[in-house]
C-alpha cells in the first residue's frame, strides 16, 4: 500500500503525507463517490432555518387501532407486566402484539395478544419467531445464531388465569405462517 499510494511519513501523528503526485491521486479515486452535501436547497430556498422541515411528504391511509391502549393495558394486567418471551419488566419497551392480525376492535381480546418487548414482538410480526403447540418460543434457523437465539425452546410465560392464556388456534396459525417453522417441522 505504501508502495501504491507513496507514503512516506508515519500516522503516528494522525496525519498522513503522501508526496507522490500518483499517490495523491490515488486517494482521491478512491473517494469520487462521495456524497456532496453543498447541493442547492429545493424548490429556489438559499438557506434554511433550524428547525425547518424540508423533506417530502406522501400521503398515506392508516387504519386507526381502536382499543389499542386498552388492549395493551389488559396484557400488562395479565402477564404481570413481564415478557411472554424474555421476562422483561420495563414498560416502556413492552407492546401489545396480536397473534392474529388486528381487524377491528373485536380482535383486542387478551387471549389473541402476548406482551412482548418490542424487538421480539417486530420478529413474531416479521414470522422470524413464533410459539408451538407445547407453548414454546421458536426462533428463525437464521436467527439462532444471534441474541435471539437463546429463546428457542423456551416456555412461553403465560398469565396466571388460565382464561387470559394465548388462543391456541390463533397461536397455531401463526405457526402454520412461519414457513421455515412447517419446514423443520417436517424434516
């Protein structure tokens, strides 16, 4: 490398002098693709107050989650303020996931919800992790490797009324989703 870019100078004092005209342009190639953040402001603007917001808009249609606060308010009830899955206990990361998808105010029954901490609860949305028919967490094969990996096999915690426990059915659909879930199932 010093050869190619002709340095001549140790880093040691966090510059680098390179003396050779083809070094020098060396480096520069390497970096022609850089963004350029001086471009010119949209729409004829000069310059821009803080707090200005000048990113682009779409619109979108969003279905409203009626009950959506009370459904999460009835799981903290029921798993105890604790994780289905991990045992965590800070609030403020514990979400309110349904097993089967939301679809009016009929679906925010406690029996289709686990309180999950909101990483786990975007992996069992993504179907990267799901619960099988004994109540246990199951983790993505691509997934094991990773944090996540120590939940697989683990029972699922459940409320301490059995009339607040997940919908079975419900919990089966979602595995019967997961395809990498029916692939080892049958392997």
């Amino acid at each position: 490398m010093a050869a190619a870019t002709g340095i001549t100078v140790p880093a040691s004092n966090g510059r680098i002098e390179v003396k050779d005209a083809i070094g020098r342009a060396y480096l520069r190639a390497l970096f022609v693709n850089e963004p350029s953040f001086d471009q010119a402001f949209p729409d004829g603007l000069t310059a821009y107050a803080p707090g200005d917001d000048l990113r682009k808009r779409a619109q979108r249609d969003i279905a409203v989650r009626q009950g959506q606060g009370q459904f999460r308010s009835s799981l903290i009830n029921s798993y105890d303020s604790t994780c289905a899955v991990t045992g965590s206990t800070v609030l403020a990361v514990l979400e309110a996931a349904h097993i089967d998808r939301y679809y009016g105010v009929h679906t925010n029954h406690v029996v289709n919800g686990l309180l999950l901490r909101a990483d786990i609860h975007t992996l069992f949305d993504l179907q990267r992790m799901t619960v099988d028919q004994d109540l246990r967490v199951r983790v993505e094969p691509g997934l094991i490797h990773t944090e996540y990996g120590s939940h697989e096999g683990k029972p699922l915690r459940l409320p301490s009324n059995p009339n607040h426990h997940p919908d079975r059915e419900a919990l089966r659909r979602h595995w019967q989703s997961c395809d990498w879930a029916n692939f080892s199932q049958n392997q």
